[in-house]
C-alpha cells in the first residue's frame, strides 16, 4: 500500500482511510471462530484488491503476526490493481 503525503501551506496532512485492514489471520492461527488456519497467498491477494479497490488504504500489522509482514512484502502492486 502507498503512503501519501499532501503538502499545504504551514502543515503536512497524512491521508489514511477510516477503516483499516487487520492482517493477524494472513500470519497466524488466529480468531476464536477460525476454523482454517492462515489464509492463503490467493486469499489474500482478493482481501487487499478488495480494499484497494474500496480506498482502504491503511493496513493494520505487526512483526507478532508470524509471517504477515514478509507475505504482504512479497505481493506486488502491479498484482493488486
């Protein structure tokens, strides 16, 4: 996903949508009703065209969320729009 930044005059304003993409499932085992473990490479590539495509555009990670950080820095923009 791209951070951008706005110049105006006397301040810097950073654009972020109002709802963020949780990514813990893309790493982890993780949610009490999850049945099927980590999501998959495809999966995944749905979840975050799907949020580009409704301006979704801040993603919510951690390094604590297994592999998340390493499978989203593998996806390409070019793959998502």
């Amino acid at each position: 996903m791209n951070v951008i930044f706005l110049k105006q005059p006397m301040e810097t304003k950073f654009l972020k949508s109002k709802i963020a993409l949780g990514t813990a499932q893309l790493g982890l085992n993780y949610g009490i009703a999850n049945r099927k473990g980590k999501i998959a490479q495809s999966e995944m590539r749905k979840i975050l065209k799907m949020a580009i495509k409704n301006n979704i555009n801040t993603i919510e990670t951690a390094e604590s969320y297994g592999n998340c950080e390493k499978k989203l820095g593998k996806l390409k923009r070019s793959k998502l729009s």
